[in-house]
C-alpha cells in the first residue's frame, strides 16, 4: 500500500514538472514574439522627406512590448522555481520508492532464513 501511495504522488509530481516545462516552454515563445515585435518599424507620414512617408519604430510599442516581456520574464521566474520544487519532490519520492523495493528485496529474503534459524534452533535443542 506505501508502495502504491508513493507511486501516486511520483505520477502527480511527474505531471507538475512536465506542465511548468510545457509553460515555460509557452512562456518563452511569448518573449520572442515580444522581443521580435520590439524590432518591426512602421511608416509614418512626414512631408520632410521625398514620398512623404518614413519608416520608424513606435516608441510606444517598444515601451508595451518592453513591459510585457518583463511581466513575462517575472512569469518565468516564479514557474522555474515551481517546477524546481515539483521535481525535487519528485526526486524524492523516486528515492523513497527505491528504499521501499530495496527493503522488500531483503524482507523476502529474510522469511526463508528465519524458516531455517528455527528448525536449526530446535534441532539443537534437540541434541542438548
């Protein structure tokens, strides 16, 4: 039954690790995005120039695109350090299943030797 438990909780710690990869992972394709859009220009009129348009880039899409990618990189952060703590728990609970069937191992092999202490025991007694 601890050995089942245990299993559960690696399956579930399993799953949390792969979901914050999977959002670091979305996380990350949205500062790119943010980070390509920082670069586009656009055109704008302006007499001054010939054909009366130039090409620029919006001061203030660099300052939205610019605090998003820093919402974005907070987001990170606090899912890396979710992710941290699911696979160290994870980890864990891999150790602990290991400890677990090592001394099942040793549980069953220890049944057929006391078998035999007892029959030498009484055997002994037997002689005395």
């Amino acid at each position: 039954k601890q050995k089942s438990f245990l299993q559960q909780k690696e399956k579930f710690y399993s799953d949390d690790v792969v979901r914050y990869d999977e959002e670091l992972k979305r996380i990350s394709n949205n500062i790119s995005t943010l980070s390509n859009a920082k670069s586009q220009q656009i055109q704008v009129r302006d007499t001054s120039v010939v054909g009366g348009v130039r090409t620029t880039i919006s001061t203030s899409e660099l300052r939205m695109a610019a605090k998003r990618i820093e919402v974005e990189e907070e987001n990170r952060k606090g899912v890396q350090s979710k992710r941290e703590v699911a696979s160290d728990s994870l980890q864990s609970i891999q150790l602990r299943i290991l400890d677990l069937e090592s001394m099942e191992g040793v549980s069953s092999e220890l049944g057929p030797l006391e078998y035999l202490s007892g029959l030498l025991d009484e055997k002994r007694r037997c002689w005395e």
